[in-house]
C-alpha cells in the first residue's frame, strides 16, 4: 500500500492529502464523501415497485383477440416502464459524480480522427439495420399491433447490438490508447499540495507594448500577484527575468516574492528565454535534492520502492512540494533561441515532475510606428557643417499612414531643443526613408535624437539616439609636384567661395615633394600624394609613421612612369623601395592605356567609402566616367581591392592598407586633368568622393561614437595616461565609477543596457578627459512575430506545458497538470441530456398511457 508522508514542523496538526508513493493512473475524487449520494439509487427503484400501473378492467368480451393484445400491450409497457428506470437513476447517478468532482489524468481524451470514423460508421449501420428492416415488414402488411411490439424488440436489439461493437470497436481502443499514455503516472495530489514554483518573467523590451493602460509586463504582474494569492498554505516562490547570466532564486516568503515581481523591469539586454527555463529547472533539483535530504535525514520512507536498484531512480527520501515552472511571456519570436530547443526538451524530459505554463500576455495584431537604421554622414563634422541624419520610419500595416519625425539638439547646459521636422506619407507602403540637417553644432560633442511626433502603444522604438564629434575642418596637406595638378582636390575639399565665407569643410595646404621633409605633420589628419614622381627614403618611414599614429594617406597615380616621361614621371622604383612598401597597399609596375575606355566597375561594391552616395541613388556618375589611362599595381598582401576597372582582367582601380591605427587608399588613375587619364573630375560626384576620401581616411583609428544595445565598446584612453579613475554617466541618471590600473590604453564597456546617451569623465585627476557616445535599442526589438502553436509543440515535450492568456485559464490549466482533468463540466453536461431523455420518456409513456379508452 502506499505510504503518506508524515507532516512538516509548519503542517503539523492540519490534514494531509496527498501521497507519494502512488502510481495509480486511475480516476480520483477531490470530494469522495459525496460518493454515498450513490445511494439515492434506491429511490427510483422503490417507486417503480409501488407505483407499478395496475391491470385496468375492460368491459369488452373475453375475445381472444382483445387478450393478445393486452399480453402485447402490457409488455410493451413494461420494457418502457424499464427504460424510463434507468433513466432516472442514471441522471441521479450522473449528479452525484458530477458533484463529487471526479479528475483523470491528464491525457488526450480527444477522440482521434480513425475513433470518430469508427463510431459515426456503427452509429449509422445500426440505424441503417433498423430502417431497413421495419420497411420490410410495412411491406409485408404486417397487423398494426404486431409491428408495434415488434418494433419495440427490434429497437432493443439493435440498440445493443450497436451498443456492444461500439464498447469493442470504439471503446475498447480509446480505453487502450489512454492507459498507453498514462504509462507514466504522477503523484495523486489535491488542492492542498504546497507548490514549489519558479516564475519566470520575459522582460524583453516587446514587453513594453502597451494595452488597455498596461504594459506586457504589467499583464504579467498583475496575473501573478492573483495567482500567488491562490497557491496553497507552504508554497515557496523562486522569481527570475530576462537577464542573462542571473539566478533565479527562491524569496523568503510569497509576499517577498510579490515585492520582487514588482520590482521588475524591461531589459533591453535580455537574455533567450530557454535558457532563463533552465536556469529555473536547475534552481527546482537543486532545491528538490535539499528536500529529500532533509526528508531522508528525518527518517522519511523513499519515494520509490526501487529507488535503490535503478541508478536513475529518486534519491531516499520523499517531496511534499508540487514543482512547476510559469512564464509569462508575449511569445515574441525574437526573446527564443531555436538552437536551443533541443537542450530545453531534452533537460525537461529528464525532469518528469515538473510541469510548464506559459502565460501568453501578447496582443495578437500589434499597431506600431517606429525608427531605424539610424544614417549619419559622418560620425566626424566640421563645426561649420551641417549635421545630416536619415533614418527609417516603419510602421505595421493597421498604423496610421500619416507620421512626422522631429530632430532635437542637446545643448551644452542639457537642455533640449528641436531644430527640424520632417513629414511621413506611407501611401501604401510600410516604410520610408527621411532626412533632416541642423546647424549650428556644440563642440567637442553633439548629442541628440530623431523622435516621432505622435505616440503609440510602443515608445521602445519610438526615439534614435545619436552622438557627433564636432571637430575643427580637417588639415589636408595636399603633396603635388605642381599646384595645376593639386587645384583640382584643392577645389573639390575647399573651394575658394566657402574659404571666403569660413564655412569650408576642410582647411588645406599644398607643398611640392621636396618640402615634404620639413613639413610639420602633428597638426595634419589626411596627406595627400598627388602624382608623386618619388620621395626619399626618409620621407616614406615619415609617412609610414604618421599613418602608424593613426593618419590618413590617399595616394593617387596620375603621371605617366619615368621610363617613358622623364624626370618627372613617377619612378616604380622608388615605390617599390623597402620604405615605400611599408605604407602603400600596392607596388606600380607599369603605366598603360585601355585599347577602349573602361569605368570604375562600382555596381557590387559595398563599402564604407561609397555609403554617401546611397542619398543620390548610387555612385552613377563617377561609374559614368571614362578612365583611359591607368597604373598597373601589384597589391600588397595586407591590402584589399575595393573597386576594379570594367576591362575583362578586373584591374584593381582602388586600393587599401591598414597601417597601424591609420589607412591607405591608392587610386590607380589620376585625379586630375592635366595629362587626360580620365573624366572623373568632370563629375560633380568627384566632389562627393573626394570628400568621402577625406572623412573615412580620418575615421581610421577614431572610436565609434553609436552602438546598439547588448554591444560591448572601447574607450580609448589618453596616451599620455595618468588617468585613475572615471564615471559613466547612463540615460537614466545613475553613475558608476570605473577604476583604472596604471597604463591602461582603453576601457572596454560591456553589453550596454539601455538606449540613451553616455558619458564618460574623469574623476581622478578631475577634468581633462570626456568621451560621449550613444546606443539605440536593436532592431530586433520592434518585430512582434509571435510563436505558434506548432512550435510551442516542437520546443516542449508532449503534455508537459499549457499556455494561458489570463488567471482563468492559468487556474484551469494548473488544476489540470496537478489533479489531472476534471470531469464535472462533461458529467455536468451528460445530466442534462439524461434528464431531457427521461422528459421526453415520461411524456410519451405516460401520455400514452393516459389516453382515455373508446368503448365500442
């Protein structure tokens, strides 16, 4: 027999009802005292005995005829009078299981499509039987009275007959299938059973979609808080987030547990909700070990009788707890990793006494308007340049499709200030794409934001973020062997009319080869060689050394070789010297010309370089270009091809070099027109390359100044050093001091948490150093896609997880995994069938019976 579990010191006194050892798959009563209501079945009995119709006396002859039919009639009524008995007590049956609240096991008592097939196909041989047959006999001319009594008898034969293949072709079947599925049972429990539970909370930032007022994670809140006030007397809570990394620990009471389920908050940092599961089911064993320990230690009967012999068995000892999982969730497709949904089955399969509920708080059809992919120029402007930003305005397919997005600057003083707006018609489309530009900037940085106008039930998406550095115009110091040769880049980077006006982008300089030695370097960001015939050794290690510091070097080949030209023809000798190869990405072997005019071949280029020209549909015109004399170069092996010419052999026409914290572009043809190589700078997009040139040669080695969330960044340090210690300033105001060890060069900021604007300053020594950047929610953040029932089906194991959307089903659900299936709504049911049958019975019997007799 199996053994109770002797009470707990906190139980002690008060009544236990459940066990541990029982592996019954049986039905069970959460109420079997109402089982003697049973005994009401007497009732119909005794009255069918006294209330039996006497025999009636006729006042007719003693005809034969007349005495047949009477023995005719009054077994007729005699088998009606019996059908009707059954009735009444099998309703007064019904009632009292009904009440006595019976439970099965949880199965899928569903019949399956091959069961409904068999059963409709009885049901309809059966009636088939019966109206065949009574037409042959009305065909027959069988006497009135005859067919009558016989119809009586073929009912009663035929409805058993029906009745016994459904038992064997139907019934037995479904009965077989079911004990097949209760092959392993659980533990009988009731109402009463302390529950050891661990909840689970998806605190993603779809989470914060908001409905009716609330938030998801509101929904959930308020979901759980009702659902704790229902768990028996003894349960213990564990509460864990989204968070990857953290654990989920029980609470000292259910009340702290609600405190904690208050406190939570949206992650945009969140971790994959099957791992947060396991993380649950590890913190459930490890607490279930602890209980038998104890249990064992008390002096407890085992769990299992064969605990011992199987290795897999349960430790000694017993669990008084009921261990379940919950999470609640809006079943978003981005917060789920599929590559771990194997693990998860698996890890529960291994873990047979615990059972899963999800709690769906999603919203089925979301309404959304939101940004992204943020588009800055440049992370680098001039203080006399424009800021310039795009983005993506998006929006679900039921969101309004008129939208405006508006530009603030944030001010020295923190103040913010709207400087653009920017209106949004979607027509039939889902997205778009805007642009806004504001000047004047604040130096040494400009942080500010794109944001919608109108609100939606999502802000998560609602904001971009961003951060410029606002830095003087760009010393260019242009090396040409002729001011001809360097007008045209002098022209394209600072033309003479925005000198004039001080709004020029970039402040340049041009000295001829020869000067090249003596020039001061420690004020310049970008050389330029301009059709450089040769320099000496020592002017290569310079540039190699300026490049090493994190400069930029642009290169451009547009004079003929010296073989042919003469002194002034660039000599591929010098550049291939041991001090040349240091810096340049490709070694020039040989100047030639195209039999026919080739262009840039740009059409499959994605880089960095060429991302400006996406405003104006593409780089058309410099891939309209003609290029008819080139510079045949052998690359490097540290360098990279970035575009090629259209000629069948792909001749390398733009290269590139990393050189220590700065890079090196090489183009293969000239960047003038004094000798005719091509008719690039006719191009008004050469103006465009040229300073695109400029801004990524000086990006090399610059930090970024715009993440996403969940990225980790570098900082770098001064590299005079003497920094000790510093403060990171977050988007909601809190501060963290970061400390430093000596000689550090960078500080490695790990998986930001939140979108906003940072800051980083130095508090010791104090001033001096100041690093701002900003992060924006990853896009993935803003896709709703939710996971269907067929993969809940392919992550859990069958029959171990509900899902719920509100404490009704959660109650209904829980109920079900704990007691298994409750039959009174069925039963319930059944009673009023049974008793409409015995209405329509009683009527015709006794209506019929009741008619008054003619007397001849």
């Amino acid at each position: 027999m199996p053994e109770t579990a002797e009470p707990s010191e906190p139980t002690k006194g008060r009544r236990r009802f459940w066990q541990t050892q029982n592996t019954t798959t049986a039905m069970t009563w959460l109420h079997p005292s109402l089982l003697w209501g049973l005994a009401a079945l007497a009732v119909p009995i005794v009255l069918h005995l006294l209330m039996r119709p006497k025999p009636r006396k006729m006042l007719f002859p003693a005809l034969r005829l007349l005495q047949v039919h009477q023995k005719r009639a009054t077994r007729r009524l005699r088998l009606r009078h019996l059908w009707l008995l059954l009735l009444r007590m099998a309703f007064l049956a019904l009632a009292v299981l009904a009440v006595s609240r019976p439970t099965v096991p949880a199965a899928d008592y569903v019949f399956t499509s091959g069961e409904w097939a068999r059963l409709v196909l009885l049901v309809a041989i059966g009636l088939g039987a019966y109206i065949g047959i009574m037409r042959h006999w009305r065909r027959r001319g069988m006497p009135a009275v005859e067919l009558e009594t016989r119809r009586t008898y073929l009912r009663a034969g035929v409805g058993s007959a029906t009745a016994l293949l459904l038992m064997l072709l139907v019934g037995w079947p479904y009965y077989r299938r079911i004990r097949n599925e209760l092959a392993q049972p659980t533990r009988v429990a009731t109402e009463d059973v302390p529950v050891a539970a661990a909840m689970l909370f998806d605190t993603s930032s779809s989470m914060g979609y908001e409905q009716a007022g609330e938030t998801r994670l509101d929904a959930a809140r308020r979901i759980a808080r009702d659902f704790l006030s229902r768990l028996p007397a003894d349960s213990r809570v564990a509460v864990g987030d989204a968070r990857p990394g953290t654990a989920v620990r029980f609470q000292s009471s259910v009340a702290a547990a609600a405190k904690r389920i208050d406190d939570l908050r949206i992650q945009h940092a969140a971790g994959t909700l099957e791992r947060r599961i396991l993380e649950a089911l590890r913190t459930l064993e490890r607490d279930r070990q602890r209980v038998f320990q104890q249990s064992a230690a008390s002096g407890d009967p085992p769990q299992t009788a064969s605990a011992t012999d199987d290795p897999q068995a349960e430790p000694p000892g017993t669990d008084r707890y009921v261990r379940e999982v919950y999470l609640f969730t809006d079943l978003a497709r981005t917060a789920w990793d599929p590559a771990e949904t194997d693990r998860l089955k698996q890890e529960l399969e291994r873990r047979p006494w615990v059972n899963v509920y999800l709690i769906d708080v999603g919203v089925e059809s979301p309404v959304n308007v939101g940004l992204r992919r943020p588009r800055l120029v440049s992370e680098s402007i001039a203080e006399n340049e424009p800021l310039r930003l795009a983005a993506d305005v998006f929006r679900t397919a039921n969101a309004p499709a008129e939208q405006s997005v508006e530009l603030h600057l944030v001010r020295p003083d923190g103040e913010t200030i709207k400087a653009g707006e920017a209106g949004v018609q979607f027509g039939t489309t889902t997205s778009q794409s805007v642009q806004l530009s504001a000047l004047p900037l604040s130096r040494p940085y400009q942080q500010g934001m794109l944001r919608l106008f109108s609100s939606d039930p999502y802000p998560t998406d609602d904001r971009l973020y961003f951060t410029v550095a606002v830095r003087p115009p760009l010393r260019v110091l242009i090396v040409a062997p002729s001011q001809v040769e360097a007008e045209y880049l002098l022209f394209a980077l600072a033309p003479p009319e925005m000198v004039r006006l001080k709004r020029a982008r970039y402040d340049c300089d041009w000295i001829v080869p020869a000067d090249f030695g003596s020039a001061e370097l420690s004020e310049v960001d970008v050389l330029c060689f301009v059709n450089v015939p040769r320099l000496a050794e020592a002017d290569w290690q310079r540039a190699e050394r300026f490049v090493q510091a994190g400069g930029g070097l642009a290169v451009f080949l547009g004079r003929p070789n010296a073989a042919l030209a003469g002194p002034g023809g660039i000599d591929p000798v010098n550049y291939g010297s041991a001090a040349a190869r240091s810096v340049l990405p490709g070694i020039p072997v040989a100047s030639l010309a195209f039999a026919q005019p080739e262009f840039l071949d740009l059409a499959r280029v994605r880089h960095p370089l060429f991302e400006p020209f996406e405003r104006f549909g593409g780089p058309v015109e410099l891939m309209a270009a003609a290029v008819y004399k080139y510079w045949k170069v052998d690359p490097e092996p540290s360098a990279r091809v970035v575009c090629s010419y259209s000629d069948p052999e792909h001749t390398p026409a733009l290269l590139e070099r990393n050189v220590g914290r700065g890079r090196v572009l090489m183009l293969t043809t000239a960047a003038d027109l004094s000798r005719n190589w091509n008719e690039l700078p006719r191009s008004w997009q050469f103006l465009a390359l040229a300073d695109a040139t400029m801004n990524y040669l000086h990006r090399a080695g610059r930090p970024r100044l715009n993440y996403s969330v969940r990225q980790t960044l570098r900082v770098p340090l001064p590299p005079e050093g003497g920094l000790r210690r510093l403060m990171l300033r977050k988007p909601d105001l809190t501060q963290e001091l970061l400390d430093l060890v000596p000689g550090q060069t960078d500080l490695s900021l790990e998986a930001l948490a939140a979108p906003g604007h940072y800051e980083v300053l130095a508090v010791e020594p104090q001033g001096g150093f100041t690093f701002r950047f900003s992060a924006n929610a990853s896009e993935s953040e803003s896709r709703f896609d939710r996971l269907g029932p067929e993969e809940l089906t392919d992550m859990f194991p069958e029959g171990r997880f509900d899902v719920a959307r509100d404490i009704e089903g959660l109650t209904r659900n829980v109920t079900a995994g704990r007691l298994g299936m409750e039959l009174f709504p069925y039963l319930l049911l059944l009673c009023v069938l049974v008793l409409l049958l015995e209405q329509l019975a009683a009527n015709r019997l006794y209506g019929t019976s009741d008619t008054p007799q003619q007397t001849p």
